[in-house]
C-alpha cells in the first residue's frame, strides 16, 4: 500500500465515544485543576486557595465557559495513534479533543484584532497581565512557604553583573521525599523565550494569553508566566536611564498587554555575569538567562523554559503537571538509560512492561548509579541507599521531585556525529555528558544555581542543550525524559520506527555513529515529521490545518518534491473538507512550530 494514499479527514462531527453514539456533539468545559480546599486538600496543603481576578474585571469562575476552553468528549473516528510516548503512560487526557474555538475562543480567537473579541467579550489592549499575575499571589500568598512571598518587583532589564551580586541560594536538599503534612504548595516561573524583532501574531497573543490564564490565574499563582526577550541588536540602549524611554523601548517589542511580565536582556548582560565564559550567544548558552532570572527571582521551586514556537493543543496546566507527576514517580534505577529510548508502546508494550525489559536488557551491564562526579565539582545529590541498582527493588526516587524535566530523550553524545558533543568551556574534553535536544523543560531551584555557579565561578561551561543533563549526571540530581505523545506523519509501523529510532547498545542507546541525533540529514523523512522537534514541518502542518488554513504556501522549501518509499512526501495537498466532517478536533498535543511558521 502507497505510505501517502490516506489522507485524514475527520473533526468535530466524527468524535466518537466508545459505544455511546447517542452522546452529545458539543463541547463542554474542561477543568482539570485540583479539589481546591476539600477536606483531602486541606490535608495536603498549607492555607485556602482564592480564586483570582481575570481578564474581563470579574473573579474568575471554572463553570464560565467564558474563563476555561472547552473540549469535545471522545475522539475522532479512525485518527491515528500517537506512534511514540503514550498517554496512558503519562496520564495526559487522550479521550478529549479540542477544535480551534473551543480551545483559543475565551484568548481572543474570533475576533479580528486585539480589541473586543466576540468569543470571550475582553478589550485585550487593556488587559494587564502581569498586574493580573501579581494580584492572584498576593490574594494566594499564604499557600506558599515565607522565603517565596517575598516577590520581587520585576524590573525593564536583567541586571548587569555590576550592578547586581548573586545571593547564595540555600542548598538544602531533603534526605527523604516524605514530608509532614500539611505543606506548602510549590511555585514555578515559567518563562517564554522572545526576541525584540519578533512578529506578534494574533494568535501568538492567544497563546500566550491561554498561558498566564490556565497557569497561573485558575491555579491561584502556583505558576507565574514570564516573557525574557532577547534584544538582538546591541545598539539598542536596553540599560538607559530615561524610564519614559525604556518604557517606549519596551513597547516597540512587545504588545501592551504583555508589558509588565516582559524583562529584556541582549548578550552583554550575560557576557557582564559570565565573563570566564568564552561563548555567551544565546544559541550554544541558551540556559544562561534563565540562570541570571532565577538569581533575581529567588522566590520559585521551579523554573520551566517554554519557546514561543510551542503550542499546547490540549490544556497546558493538565499537560504540564501530568508531566511532573510521571516525573515524580519514575525510580531511578536505570532512569538514565530509559531516558535515552524513544518509547514507543507499539513494541515496548504498555511503561511498566517497558521498564522491566530496559532492566532485563541491562543485565550485567554498567549503569549509571548516583553522581557520575568529575574533579571540579562536589555532588549535592543523594546517595543511592544500595551499592549496586540491581539491589534496588525500582524504589529509589519513587516520589522524588525531578530536578531536569525534558520532552526529548537524554542521550551521551560522546560518540556520536552531533555537531555539537565538543563544545566545552573550561573543561576536559573527555567530560561525560548528557544531552537533550531543545531547550525546553523544567529544571529545579538546585540544579540552576549549581549551572550558575560553574560558570560564574569556574568559567565551566556546555553548549545548551548539554548544559542541564551534564550538570544533573555529575551532581546525581534526578533527571526525568517525560515520554509525551509524539504523532508522525507517515505510514510508519511502530517495530520500523523502533528499529530505526533506538540503535545503539542498552546502556547508551543513541549513544553511537548511528545516533538518530547525529542530525545528518539521513533521517530527516522522519525526524521533520515528528509533531515535536526541532524544525519539524509536521508540527506547522498539524497546527495550520487545526487553525483551518490552508496548506503552506512555502512548503517547497527546495523547489522539489520529495517522495520516497520510506514516506517521504513533504507537501500535503489534501482537502479536508470541514463542510462534510468538522473543524479538526486534536486530542491533547505539545507542538513544536519551525520559525516564523
């Protein structure tokens, strides 16, 4: 059968839902946040959560149609599996789906400018957003522990070195995940990456927009939503003393809306922190912002880095606190070497199946067991509670908080091809590594201030993606691959793709000349058509026809057609006919867009 012969058609007027087919076509709302102040609540948590203002000037309410998305239950009729990472695994809701209105209409979508919208009945242009997120804390302070209700007031630029000295963080780590109870909820910055010549979108805006309202103001603060833009041109005057200038400044960057969550930086600001760092572009230090943002924004656990190319199809407060509890539940006896699979249920079978064949395949075989320590540094991690993992019963870091959250795998590019295993600072080059593709994810409080450290104080440093998994290898910090559903745009069988996507031994999958990371543009008919990677066309694809616009007019990004038998076929010209089925109706996906798509 021809890969390419089955275009999908299907949307809102395909849903299923099992065997009830007499339930009802319409979206209903989704609320996917806690029992706040139940009893069971209660007993877990510090204080009383108090629901916050929104953007209409009236106290948000989760049976407002207005205030939450809405979503379709069931799925589309024959829409094909996710291939790799899986739902059941994560806990990420697979059985609902969202069209573009009942997703992005409470953000704006419907409406024709940035003014009134039609769908949620809000003059965005007068909409403060950070305000809006500093009002929610305040009215939630007290579910959070002392040392992080003292915000501080967030200022038009990062601070250069000179004029800012680095606190010393405490660096206490608990000896045990068990805590007392009641405790204090935890918080999360996260922050949006931006460039100062960026085009805002109208869609863009709701995007961001779905960020600060399904994060932050329906949690009560237990997140705050941050844009760190990046002022590429240096003669730009970012650190002027005239405030009307710096505020006119800001304003030509970004939208109104956006102005008092938004901190500007460029590279003489992290060149001013990191001078015994020879490289400090943003490109191969893409962490070393977010590790001056959390010298001056001391108050938060965690700091999540998002890019403004990512899109949560489905509710990113459901998608991401799903992702931390899988990650709070992995053990760590083999966690290394799981992170570096592509797990693919089709021929792993169902996680805990998955988990005993990787435990089974590294039989006699070296693991990575507690620090992989190097001379430079003293490990702040715990110390495993047996000598050896195989005398582990996969019960180590069950219930530990992972100091490294990713979406891609985390492979040692030692030997491999990747263009970038090489690029260290101040170190050996025979240094182990890790690395993870995108710099996206979660990291802890401890493992930023330890890549702060190395670099402001040692002059060590790592390309970007290498920075965070090399620092949790030497420091025996937990560190968690978070298996998301991936879709692919082909028809690949799952044992094909496992042939094709986990070479290498047990212990070092991807780890080899063979490396799918290498990035040689051997298996780019695969890796452009994954719905989350870097530069995947998928990604757009999905995301334009989602949004109901037509194919992409520049997908012929080299004049020619490409099509092969292992199915390649990079220009879709199918007609999905919205008339007969529906507006496209996705069930929860984390996309990742091509630049400027």
């Amino acid at each position: 059968m021809d890969r390419e012969d089955q275009f999908y058609r299907g949307g809102t007027l395909t849903v299923t839902h099992g065997n009830d087919d007499n339930y009802p076509q319409i979206p209903i709302i989704y609320d996917p946040y806690p029992k706040y102040n139940s009893r069971q609540w209660r007993k877990e948590f510090v204080g009383s959560f108090r629901a916050c203002d929104g953007p209409r000037g009236k106290t948000l309410s989760r049976t407002s149609a207005q205030d939450m998305i809405s979503v379709y239950p069931g799925i589309q009729k024959d829409f094909p599996p996710a291939l790799l990472g899986s739902y059941l695994a994560t806990g990420v809701d697979g059985y609902v789906c969202t069209d573009r209105s009942s997703r992005l209409s409470t953000y704006g979508y419907g409406s024709n400018s940035s003014h009134a919208a039609s769908g949620s009945g809000v003059n965005f242009n007068e909409t403060n957003w950070g305000s809006l997120q500093s009002q929610c804390f305040e009215r939630n302070f007290e579910r959070y522990s002392p040392s992080e209700t003292d915000s501080h007031s967030i200022e038009l630029t990062l601070p250069v070195r000179s004029r800012f000295f680095a606190r010393t963080l405490p660096r206490d780590r608990p000896a045990s995940p068990v805590r007392s109870l009641p405790q204090y909820k935890t918080r999360s910055a996260v922050i949006l990456r931006a460039s100062h010549g960026m085009k805002w979108t109208e869609d863009l805006k709701q995007n961001v927009r779905s960020l600060v309202m399904e994060l932050s103001l329906h949690s009560g603060a237990e997140y705050e939503v941050f844009i760190l833009c990046h002022v590429k041109d240096e003669t730009i005057p970012i650190y002027t003393r005239d405030a009307q200038a710096m505020e006119n400044m800001k304003a030509g960057f970004v939208p109104r809306e956006f102005m008092d969550m938004t901190i500007l930086f460029n590279d003489k600001t992290l060149e001013s922190w990191y001078p015994k760092i020879d490289e400090h572009r943003t490109y191969y230090q893409y962490w070393q912002p977010v590790q001056i943002f959390s010298q001056i924004f001391q108050n938060f656990d965690y700091y999540w880095q998002l890019e403004m190319d990512s899109r949560f199809t489905g509710h990113s407060y459901h998608f991401l606190e799903k992702s931390v509890e899988f990650a709070k539940s992995q053990p760590r006896k083999y966690l290394w070497e799981r992170n570096a699979y592509f797990y693919i249920p089709g021929t792993h079978g169902i996680w805990k199946k998955f988990l005993n064949k990787v435990g089974s395949a590294m039989k006699d075989r070296n693991s990575v067991w507690g620090p992989k320590s190097i001379p430079q540094i003293t490990p702040i991690g715990p110390k495993p509670p047996v000598v050896f993992p195989e005398d582990d019963k996969y019960e180590w870091g069950v219930g530990e908080e992972a100091d490294l959250i990713t979406f891609l795998p985390i492979f040692d590019p030692t030997d491999t091809k990747w263009l970038f295993r090489d690029m260290v600072w101040g170190l050996p080059e025979d240094v182990p590594r890790r690395a993870s593709h995108m710099a996206m994810g979660r990291i802890s409080k401890s493992l930023l201030y330890e890549m702060h450290v190395v670099q402001i104080q040692r002059g060590m440093g790592i390309v970007s993606e290498m920075t965070a998994p090399s620092l949790a290898l030497w420091h025996g910090l937990k560190a968690v691959h978070v298996p998301h559903p991936l879709y692919v745009d082909g028809k690949w069988t799952s044992k094909e793709l496992g042939r094709i996507l986990n070479t290498g031994e047990p212990e070092n999958i991807n780890g080899g000349t063979d490396s799918i990371w290498n990035l040689d543009h051997r298996l780019d008919h695969i890796l452009y058509r994954l719905s989350y990677m870097l530069k995947s066309q998928t990604a757009g694809d999905f995301y334009r026809r989602w949004l109901g616009y037509p194919i992409d007019p520049e997908q012929y990004t080299d004049g020619s057609h490409h099509q092969d038998h292992q199915g390649r076929n990079w220009f879709e010209s199918g007609d999905l006919r919205e008339d007969l089925y529906g507006p496209l109706c996705f069930p929860s996906m984390f996309l990742l867009l091509k630049k400027h798509n």
